[in-house]
C-alpha cells in the first residue's frame, strides 16, 4: 500500500524528531521508575504504578503518530516558491485585517500544511504564526496577490482582508536549522 505523500517544512521534521526524541527519553524514565518500584515488593495494584503504565502507552501512541508523520514526505522549498506571483505553501504573507466591529491590525502569518501548522504551533519561540492551508483563513489566502482586497468569512463574523506582501518563509530559507533553533531571526 502507497502512503500519500506529505508536503512539510523541513523544520517540521526536525521538531517531530525532536519530540520524538523527548517522548523517548520520558519513556525510558518511566520505565526506571517502574524498575524501582517494583524492586520494592508488590505493586500490581499502586496506583503510582497504574499511572505509569498508562503513561508510557500513551507515550507509545504518541511516538507511533509522530513517526507515521515521517513516511512519505516531501518538502516544500524555498526555490520552488521564489518564482511565484500567487500565495502558496511556505509563503510568509502581511496582510491588513478590519474586523467586525471595526477594529483593524497587520498581521504576518505562514501558509503551511496541517501538519505544520500543528506541529511547530506548539512552540511558542515562532514570531510567525503558522496556518493550515485548510484553515479558513489559509483557504482564503491561498491563490491571493499582492494588493488584493476580499472578505471571508470567519467564526465572529466577516473579515476584510487586503494582501501587503508576501515572501518566501524563513522556515524555509535554512533547511540545516538544528534542533535548538529559535525563531529569533
């Protein structure tokens, strides 16, 4: 059976390997603990011991999913994008956003996968917010260019949105980021 292949940044990839890495590495000490308190006697019914457990299976699913997120990749780059005159994956775009009650701001937002998006939107050193092409927004921008006006519909109401600028993202200008990269550019 052929697995989809999946688009991803490739510090997508590198944030899932270093999850994976910390899930491993919590695992294992669970599994001291375990070790530990089963040098102590019986424990079959330690409640300690039964949270433990639990946790180290949720551990696994967890290291199960991220790895499975691994297959069948493919990564967005940076030379794939410079020639486009339209909004795509991996594009760092500034738009102007008027909301409902009038109130408007700038905002600078990353077109990425649901993938990326619910990976690196974990972590809170990005300036950048990441958004899923799926995303109502990510579905409204996609396409877009510069200087376009539109409204779409959001969950409190219409936005008006003008497209500012759009590059191609930084996630994206170094595929050798290290696993302790911070998003202070």
């Amino acid at each position: 059976m052929m697995l989809p292949i999946r688009r991803l940044f490739k510090i997508t990839e590198l944030e899932i390997h270093r999850q994976i890495e910390n899930f491993q590495k919590q695992y294992i000490g669970l599994g001291e603990e375990a070790r530990q308190f089963d040098q102590d006697g019986d424990t079959m019914h330690d409640p300690v011991v039964y949270r433990n457990q639990l946790e180290r299976q949720r551990i696994e699913v967890e290291i199960e999913n991220l790895s499975n997120l691994l297959k069948s990749i493919e990564y967005i780059a940076a030379e794939d994008l410079l020639a486009e005159t339209t909004i795509q994956l991996g594009h760092k775009v500034e738009l102007q956003v008027r909301y409902p009650d009038g109130e408007s701001e700038t905002m600078a937002v990353v077109l990425g996968t649901e993938v990326d998006s619910y990976i690196l939107g974990k972590r809170n050193d990005l300036e950048t917010r990441i958004i899923s092409e799926t995303s109502p927004l990510g579905k409204a921008i996609r396409g877009r260019k510069i200087g376009e006006e539109f409204a779409t519909q959001a969950p409190g109401g219409n936005l008006h949105l003008k497209i500012l600028e759009f590059k191609v993202s930084f996630l994206l200008e170094d595929t050798s980021l290290s696993q302790d990269w911070k998003g202070s550019r």
